[in-house]
C-alpha cells in the first residue's frame, strides 16, 4: 500500500473508533443525558419567564 491509502484507512479507522466511542457513551449514559436536557430546557424556560417579567 502507498502512504496515502495507508493515511485515509488510518483516517477511517478513526473516524470509526471515535464513533463507537461516542455511541458507548451515549448508551451509557442516555437516561442522564436526557435528564440533563430536561434541566437545562426547565432552566431556559425560567430564564424566558423572568425576561417577560422584566419587560413589564
């Protein structure tokens, strides 16, 4: 092989390593990323609430 196709299998390979890593995590982790998302959406909502409250 020529170093190029060495370099974009290298590449590949990466891209696929990094991709189950990210993949593990999240279903590892899905139920606190869900409930992570729901406290930052109730955070943003607070956050809109008291913007209104301040424009009366």
């Amino acid at each position: 092989m020529n170093k190029d196709k060495l370099d974009t299998v290298s590449k590949k390979q990466k891209a696929e390593a990094v991709s189950q890593a990210m993949k593990l995590i999240i279903d590892f982790n899905g139920s606190q990323l869900k409930e992570i998302k729901r406290f930052v959406d109730t955070l943003l909502q607070i956050r809109q609430q008291q913007g209104r409250k301040d424009e009366e």
